[in-house]
C-alpha cells in the first residue's frame, strides 16, 4: 500500500516540476495506455483466479447496478436542487 501511495506521490511531484515537450508527452500518453492496459489485464487475472467472486458474480452484479443507478440518481438529484436554489435569482 505504502509503494502505491510514494510512487504516486513521486510522480506528483515529477509532473509538477519538469516541463515535458510535446513529444515527450506523447510518448508519456502511449505509456500511460499501455501502463492502464496492463493494470485491467492483471486484475481481470486475478480476479478470473478467484474462485468465490466467480461463484458470486451474479449477485455481485446486481448490487454493483444497483449501486451505480443509484449513485446516478442521486448525483442528478443532487445537482438539480443544488443548481436550482443556487441560481434562484439568476433567471433570465
């Protein structure tokens, strides 16, 4: 946990500091795709490894819906209330 969170903040500290040329930051794109594909590869390996999220997927799916509708939702609600007594007095 501790290595994930010091290279983290390693390249915080790198992206902030050194100024990158156009061509350096395409090939940093290119290694960041590369880096993400290899990231969802290893956890579909691992999770493909384990037997009881196998066993549980149907019901790991449902509640991952079920979680993402209403997270959704209540983000939309959220924001509607939010704008609307916000921008009461901005009407046009």
């Amino acid at each position: 946990m501790w290595s994930i969170l010091v290279v983290l903040l390693v390249g915080i500290i790198i992206g902030g500091s050194v100024k990158l040329s156009d061509k350096m930051k395409a090939y940093n794109s290119k290694f960041q795709f590369i880096g993400v594909v290899f990231l969802l590869f290893t956890m579909g390996v691992s999770l493909g490894l384990n037997k009881s999220i196998l066993n549980n997927l149907k019901s790991i799916g449902i509640k991952s819906l079920v979680f993402a509708v209403l997270t959704s939702l209540f983000s939309v609600i959220m924001v509607y209330f939010t704008t609307k007594f916000i921008l009461k007095g901005d009407k046009k």
